[in-house]
C-alpha cells in the first residue's frame, strides 16, 4: 500500500478498527523491541521494524485521542521537567552489607544459622552492577512510575528518561501483567562500549568527559529533558520483584524467573547456589571475568534464595539480613596531590609523577602515578593541593582518572613544565612536534643511574643485588661513570659502601662479573639504545650475530632487517657513530663482555657486496625467506632495480622490474637458479 493510500485509507478508518490495529501494531512492536533489546536475536529487518513503526505514528497522528503513555512512540514523548517530583517508596530501598573476604562470607552464613537455627541455605547470585538503582510500578502490567533510589525512603520520578531505556519493557506479559500494581526494581547503568564512545564524541565535540560508566549513567537519568537522556545509551538490569500482592512466590530464584518471564532484562550470570562454598567459588569466577563482563560490576550480590527465611530473618534499618554484597577488591580512589615531580629518564625524558597521599587501590598501596607529559597533565588540568581519581584496574598502571572539581584549593595553581632539568640543571628542551621535554646533558647524573638501572635489569643484563640504593652510592662518589666502570668494581670497593657487608659485596661483584657472558642480544637491549628495546635487541642480534658486523652495518643494512623501521635504523647507527658508544663498547668488550649472540650462524658470509632485487612470487618459498637467506649470507635486498643491482631474482608474475633488469643487463635468477647460488656460495 502506497503511503497516499495508507493516508486515505486511514481517515476513513473507524475508531473501533483503528483502535484494534494500534494494539495490534504495539504488541508486535514491543515483542521486537524485546527480542532486539532484551534477548538480543532480532526476527526481523530493519526494514520490516520501521514500516510497523511508520504505520503506528500514522495512526496515532489521525487519532491522537488514541495514544497511550506506554505506546512505542512515547519512549522519547516527555517535555522537559523544571524539577523531579518526590516519590515516596512504598518499601524502603535498602543498602547492602558488605563483604571483603571469604571469611566475612562464612560469618554471614554463621549469623544466619544463629538467627534461624536448623534451616539449610541455598543461595542466589548475581553480578553487583555498579550502575544508579531504580524502583519500576507497573499497574495492570502497564509502565506507570519510574523513581530513583535517592536516600532509600523519597527518590525522584524520572519515568520519562526511564521509558527511553528501550530494553524497559512498557508492557509486562505472563503472570505479573495480571497484577494490579507490580513494583521491580533493578539497576540502570551504561555498558563500557558505549560509555567510551559517548565519552570520545563529547571529547570531540570538546565538551567534557565523564570519568566512568556511573557517572555518565547517573548525569543521563536525570536529565531534565528526555529527549537528552534518550540520546545516551543506557541499558538495564532487573534484580528485584518488591511487591507483586496475591502472587504465590517461594523463592527469589522464582521470582526472578517471573521478572524475565515478564519480560525484563535479566543479569544471566544469575546463578542458584547450593551451599556457601559454591557461592564463594561464584564470586572468584567473577572477579576473575570482571573485565570481560562489558559493564562495571563492583561484586556479587548473596541473597538468602527462600523468601520465608528472608521474611523471617528482616532487615535492619541500613540493610536486609537476608542478602550481602561481597565486594571485589577497588579500582578507584580518590586521593590528593601532594606533590609534582619531574623525574629523569635513562634518554633525558622527563616525566611528572604525581606524588599522592597513600592510598589502597586494588590490593596495592599507591603512593605514585605517572602524568606522562605535559599535555597530559594540561589536559586533566592536575594541580598540587588536587584530589583525584585515581583508577587501577586489571595490569593496568594506575592512572588519574580526573581531578574532582568542587574539592581544589582556592590557591592552587596550574602546574607549570620546569625548563631546566630537575636532576641536573642542565638545560631542558621539547622538540618541535614531541610530547617530552628532555634533559640536554648527556652527563646528567639522574640519566646514569637511570640508564645503570635498565643495564643491570632482568631482561638487559640481568645483574641481581644492582639495586637502588648501590647505583645511587656507586654515581653519587663518582665510581661509576659508566658501564664498563661496573666491570672493574672489586670487593673491598663494593664493601665500603654504605649498609654493604661483605658478604653482600661479594654477591654483588660476582652478579656482574656472571653478567659478561648474557649474549649480544641482552647487551643491545642494555645499552639503551633509543627505540631499541628488547624485541629490536633481538631482531638485531639474530641477525648481524656479532657486535662487530652490526657496527659495519649502514642504515639501509639495518631498515633491511624485518621488523626495523627507517627510524630505529637511524637511531642504532646514530647511536654507535658517537665516539663515547664506541668507546663504551670497546672498553665492555675488553672487560670479556660477550659481543656475540649464541646459536646465530657465524659461517661463511659468501654474498657480501652482492645486491639484489626479488620481484614476483616464486614458487618454492615466501619472499621474506629468499630476503631472510641473501641477509645470513651477506647479501642486500633492495627495492628498485639499477646498475649497481648485481642480481634480480624473479618470479610469477614479475613485473617491470624485470623489465628494468633486462634494460639495464642485469643477471635474472629463477628460484632454481637462485637456490644453486646461495648453495655453489655456501
Ligand atoms: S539487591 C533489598 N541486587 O547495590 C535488595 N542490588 O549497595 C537490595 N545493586 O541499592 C538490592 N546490583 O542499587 C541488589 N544484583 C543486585 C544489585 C544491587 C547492584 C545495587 C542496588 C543497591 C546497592 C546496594
């Protein structure tokens, strides 16, 4: 039907029918709302949603005495509201007691076994969503009320922001749709995905930030104006049937099979559990699937699962006696600034650390964390004297989430990036286009014993009982200037410092005369190198072998490596173009250093000063193993064809490179004949 017609058709519509084709159209319009929000297995297109959803505004527009507040069309219909009106809950909203152990588990479990001596537990789980709770009325199954937790006994009416969370049913069905009055409540909260994103677009907008899910879900719920909150993608989880008079239920379990059966979006990592120790295994398997859960959950929910021992054992006035929260351990906290350092790198970067009141974060005692460079600490503007949120979650490093606001000092002032080096004096500069301000001064003390640190870390040269402490005497005294100077430390020497018997003197010399047979590609790393770490140290011990050849090696020779990019080359070669390096290494190498990688093939080098070109495929091996193969030999591979190209190997498919090796008289290898050089070579 054209919609012209559908217009024509409709203004001739009798209410009676129109009235019938609305229910109709809604009911099929919240059963896919309820299959693409609640269960997530849509059954029909887009498309097909869309003409049912045109056709209902259509009908609503020619009869508008027709529409009701629990219609599809209304999720976003609210006008905006000057205030929220108090709502007084019928039945108090509770806090929960909280657990931090196992142990505080078991004593749960004690005092109900006190309380209700004889009865056997079962239990019910559920992940603590750390979202904004919300209590729902339903009368006659029809959405009525919405209201906030607020202080548990008068919360907010927000049942307008409420009816924009599409995965709310308005229309119950089943058991509970036949109650007079219905009441659930459950947690509204904003999936990690879709926080990230909301946060990225208010970022680009240059707008500010929410620091979490919570947050950004608290700021939506209650807005003033629908039409915003049905902009941010909030979602829900239902976890509680609080009132539903004249319905026989025994246990939570039932009654959370009647809240999804109703059509609500139920957590479905709900679990039953038999006995205390499977409820602590519970929380264990949660925490350790926190990250992948895709909304914040702060830890599990214990409820006593028979609703006669929950009515028997009743609540307190903060809390119900028939449920616990064990909480998993935090990941946020707030603390102040204390100070702002600027801390010196082993290449002269400088870092500002913010130095915190110590606080316990997720089992650690914080007392650091790092502000990474100055746009950074521009960007969340963190000043001395802030409190800050501070967030640790997962391996992730701590890191400031935001500064709060409403708690800065009247004097606290934006911090301001040192010129000079904090270590040193020397003078401190950002280039042009970089993050890092660095410290010029390549005799800074603060870069020594930053780069003595790394040599003698486990993965570099890997020097056990080179600690803090001793680098700090070993720098300070002027001993170690450098690290072949580490080489040449004796006993009595070492036993001369500060807080050194010696017998800790003598773990410490021996630890670094151990260190001299570690192998090129340890060394590498430990020589930090800009851009080398400890991948880039092995790609270029595996494949130069030996220190000297890697000396000899041009920048193209190392670009060549696979896995080094132009920039590294440039930096490695830069780096031994500079007398000190050289003479560092010549100077390590004389101490009985290993200056060779072992296992890496030290024979013949057959193809040195032979150039190639590979073009097309061939048919035998991968281009990076013919690359791989002239490289152990000796040989170059380079890009484009010229004279001074000795070889061009090719393939399937070659194409004007070839053409160019013709041109030029340049020697043309199949694999076969290719594979007969490297072999009459080697
Ligand atoms: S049951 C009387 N179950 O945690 C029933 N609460 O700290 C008490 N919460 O106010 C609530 N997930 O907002 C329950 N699965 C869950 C929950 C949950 C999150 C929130 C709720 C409550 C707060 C208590």
């Amino acid at each position: 039907m054209s919609r012209a017609n559908a217009r024509g058709t409709l203004a001739r519509m009798e209410r009676a029918d129109a009235a019938q084709r609305l229910t109709e159209l809604r009911e099929r319009i919240h059963h896919h709302d309820y299959l693409y929000y609640v269960e997530a297995r849509p059954e029909v297109a887009d498309a097909e949603y869309d003409a049912l959803v045109r056709e209902l505004r259509e009908l609503e527009a020619a009869f508008p005495e027709l529409v009701t507040p629990e219609s599809p069309t209304q999720r976003v219909g609210g006008q905006p509201v000057e205030a929220f009106r108090p709502v007084a809950h019928r039945v108090a909203m509770l806090s929960l007691d909280n657990a931090a152990s196992p142990a505080d588990l078991r004593e749960f479990e004690a005092r109900l076994a006190r309380a209700l001596p004889g009865a056997a537990f079962a239990y019910v789980c559920e992940p603590k969503i750390d979202g904004l709770g919300v209590a729902l009325l339903y009368a006659r199954g029809r959405f009525v009320r919405g209201a906030t937790r607020g202080d548990g006994r008068v919360g907010e009416e927000i049942t307008a922001n409420l009816r924009t969370i599409r995965s709310l049913p308005m229309v119950l069905r089943g058991p509970l749709a036949a109650l007079e009055e219905v009441e659930v409540r459950g947690e509204v909260y904003m999936p990690r995905a879709e926080f990230a994103q909301l946060n990225r677009g208010l970022e680009e907008a240059g707008e500010p930030t929410f620091a979490n899910p919570r947050n950004a879900a608290a700021g939506a719920t209650r807005q003033k104006d629908p039409a915003v909150t049905a902009r941010r993608p909030l979602d829900a989880f239902l976890y509680h049937l609080s009132s539903a008079p004249g319905l026989p239920v025994a246990s939570h379990w039932e009654a959370v099979e009647l809240l999804r059966g109703a059509g609500f979006r139920v957590n479905p990592r709900t679990a039953r559990c038999a006995s205390m120790d499977e409820v602590i295994a519970y929380c264990a398997r949660l925490e350790a699937a926190r990250d992948a859960l895709g909304y914040d959950a702060d830890g599990v929910v214990v409820k006593v699962d028979a609703l006669e021992h929950q009515r028997r054992l009743g609540s307190t006035t903060h809390h119900p006696r028939w449920a616990i929260a064990f909480k998993f351990a935090a990941r946020q906290a707030t603390t102040t600034v204390q100070a702002i350092e600027v801390q010196v790198g082993k290449t002269g970067i400088l870092t500002p650390v913010a130095k915190l009141a110590p606080v316990e974060l997720a089992g650690v005692v914080i007392r650091n964390v790092s502000l990474h460079n100055e746009d950074e600490i521009r960007r969340k503007d963190v000043r001395v004297g802030d409190t800050v949120l501070i967030e640790r979650a997962g391996d992730v490093i701590p890191y400031v989430v935001q500064v709060v606001a409403a708690r800065r000092p009247s004097d606290a002032e934006p911090f301001q990036f040192p010129d000079r080096c904090p270590a040193c004096g020397g003078v401190a500069f950002r280039p042009e286009g970089e993050a890092y301000w660095r410290c010029t001064n390549t005799a800074c003390p603060a870069q020594l014993k930053e780069r003595l640190r790394h040599f003698g870390s486990r993965r570099a040269m890997d020097i056990e009982h080179l600690g803090e402490a001793v680098i700090e005497q070993l720098v300070e005294r002027g001993r170690v200037k450098s690290f072949p100077d580490l080489y040449d430390l004796g006993v009595e020497e070492v036993a001369g410092l500060e807080r050194h018997a010696q017998k800790s003197a003598e773990n410490l010399v021996q630890a670094i005369q151990a260190s001299k047979g570690r192998g090129l590609a340890r060394l590498l790393n430990a020589l930090g190198i800009p851009m080398v770490g400890e991948r880039v140290a092995q790609l270029l011990a595996a494949r130069f072998g030996t220190m000297d050849r890697l000396l000899a090696a041009g920048e193209r020779d190392l670009a060549e490596v696979h896995g080094i990019g132009p920039r590294i080359a440039a930096s490695v070669v830069a780096f031994f173009a500079d007398a000190t390096n050289r003479e560092v290494v010549a100077r390590l190498a004389g101490a009985g250093v290993e200056m060779a990688e072992a296992g890496v093939d030290e024979g013949p080098r057959p193809l040195t000063g032979k150039t190639f070109v590979l073009t097309g495929s061939l048919p035998g091996m991968t281009r990076d193993a013919a690359r791989d193969l002239i490289q152990r030999l000796g040989g170059r591979v380079v890009g484009s064809v010229s004279r001074k190209t000795d070889y061009v190997v090719a393939g399937e498919a070659a194409g004007s490179k070839l053409d160019d090796a013709r041109r030029l008289g340049v020697a043309v290898l199949d694999e076969a004949a290719f594979l007969d050089l490297t072999r009459q070579a080697s």
